[in-house]
C-alpha cells in the first residue's frame, strides 16, 4: 500500500495541500476527481504485464521519466529540497549525473526537444531548460498555472497540469499554441500527470490510480486504459504512486515506474503500437 509518509517526514507536495482544502471546496473537488474517474472506470483497464524488470532508486520521487536516442535514461525528482534533474543507470538505477534545483522548486515533468533537456517545476511556473550533455542550464520559461507532465510531441511540447486538459507548447518560448480537452466516453478525464508519446499517441498516468491512459492528439480521446495495480502492489510501503514512462524509440521498448518504486518494468514488445490504429492525427511523430 502507499503511504503519504516520504522522505526526512515530509508529505508529497500534491498530497500536502489537499490535506488543507477546507471540507465544502474539498467535497467538491472530490466530486469532481471521483466522476473523472469513474469515467476511465467504465472502460475495461486490461492488466500491464510487465516482460521485465530492473532495479530503482526507491528514493527517487520519480516527476520525469524519458530515454535519449543514445539509450540514456534521465528522470526528474520531485519534493521541495530534493528535486533534481538526473541521469540514471538503467542497470542499477543509481544516478551517474545530477543537478539539485534550489530549495524553492519541486521538479516535475520532463522532455527531451534535440540536444536540451526542458524540466517542469509544480507551482513556481517556470520551466529550466538545460544542455542534454552536460546539465547546464540555457534558458527558463514562464508559465501559467501548475506543470506536472512533459512530453515532446512532433515540433511542439505537450504538457499537464492536472486538469483534464492537455496544452502544446512552442519549444523556443514555451508560448502556448493550442489546447487539448481529454475524454473517455465523452466524460473529461481530470487529473492527467506524467507524459510520453510514443508512435504518435499521448500516454500519460492519471494521478491517485494506477492507470495508463494511451490518448489519441487529435481528438483527445482515450482510446486504451490499461492498469498496473498488480506493478504497485510490488512496491515496498514508503512507495507513493505510479508515475513515470519512457520509450526507448531505438530498442521500441516502453518502461514505466512510479514515485519510491524499487522497479523499473518493461513492458512487452508489442506495447508501443497500443491505440496507434485509432490516431487521427500524426501532430506527435517526430518530423511532422
């Protein structure tokens, strides 16, 4: 089970201020998450059956998840005074480079746009822009709203923040261009966290469940749910909640993890080509 207990006693960011949400703001935001929900639920959530798995660093807090085409793995990490922007072994799940963000920052979502690497903070609206080899920072970015989950989408970002609504970016400004509603049997799907996409489809993890929802860019229809609640139940009991996924375009091999998960899974080798008969659009393929 996950608890909201995480490192040196602190409460994770989200979770935190959820717990001060006066009771009538509370029920109705509860209303509104559990309707959102529910509209993923009615569809049929098949089970992820992983092919594999690796270790993790169970005390990574895991925001950003993505591979290179070189078959580096970088993450972003979350929880105020621990964020960090990191490249990882994917043997061991140790970092081999590190970049701590200031104490006022919780790291968040993280793409890859050619040689920069673009890191998402929670509530502070800025997006840092680093150099892929060598983490050092070139530009920021201001945003409205929160950031959560980032994704390179053909010429463009997409990104979260939460809502039910996904937004496509310009990568030289991080001006917002359009705007995505996200629906599954016409109902929005709220709550939409960390990105990748892969094969010109939107995935993403839904916040508080342990479902992928694989998005067609075009419609913003959800077109599959699968779900990893046998992966969760795996997790030690400091693990928080399934976040993370990344592809590897060169091997064609997804991976997904969660925040203080102990794993790293790869999932089967026909994983990628999940809703790709069902895109309406090629917006999301690279050099479109």
């Amino acid at each position: 089970m996950s608890k909201p207990y995480l490192n040196d006693g602190q409460l994770s960011g989200k979770r935190y201020s959820r717990l001060f949400v006066s009771p009538v703001v509370g029920l109705v935001l509860g209303l509104v998450g559990v309707m959102s929900n529910n509209a993923v639920a009615r569809g049929v959530a098949e089970p992820i059956t992983p092919a594999s798995r690796m270790p993790h660093d169970s005390k990574a807090f895991t925001q950003g998840f993505i591979i290179d085409d070189d078959g580096h793995w970088y993450e972003s990490t979350g929880l105020y005074g621990h964020s960090q922007l990191r490249r990882v072994a994917p043997a061991s799940g140790h970092a081999l480079q590190r970049r701590a963000l200031a104490r006022r920052y919780f790291g968040e979502g993280l793409a890859r746009f050619d040689d920069r690497l673009y890191q998402l903070t929670w509530k502070a609206g800025q997006v840092f822009v680093y150099d892929r080899a060598t983490f050092a920072r070139l530009d920021s970015h201001e945003y409205t709203g929160q950031g959560w989950g980032l994704a390179r989408c053909g010429h463009q970002l997409v990104m979260s923040d939460g809502s039910d609504t996904l937004v496509f970016r310009r990568p030289d400004d991080f001006s917002a261009t359009q705007r995505l509603p996200v629906r599954w049997n016409g109902q929005p799907v709220s709550q939409l966290n960390e990105l990748e996409t892969i094969n010109g489809m939107i995935w993403a993890n839904q916040w508080h469940t342990n479902r992928l929802l694989i998005i067609d860019p075009g419609t913003g229809r959800v077109v599959a749910v699968r779900s990893a609640d046998a992966l969760a139940a795996e997790q030690p009991d400091t693990a928080d909640v399934f976040n993370g996924i990344a592809y590897d375009a060169n091997a064609d091999r997804v991976y997904v993890t969660g925040k203080q998960w102990a794993w790293v899974y790869t999932l089967g080798p026909d994983a990628s080509q999940l809703g790709v008969d069902q895109r309406t659009s090629e917006r999301c393929i690279a050099g479109r």
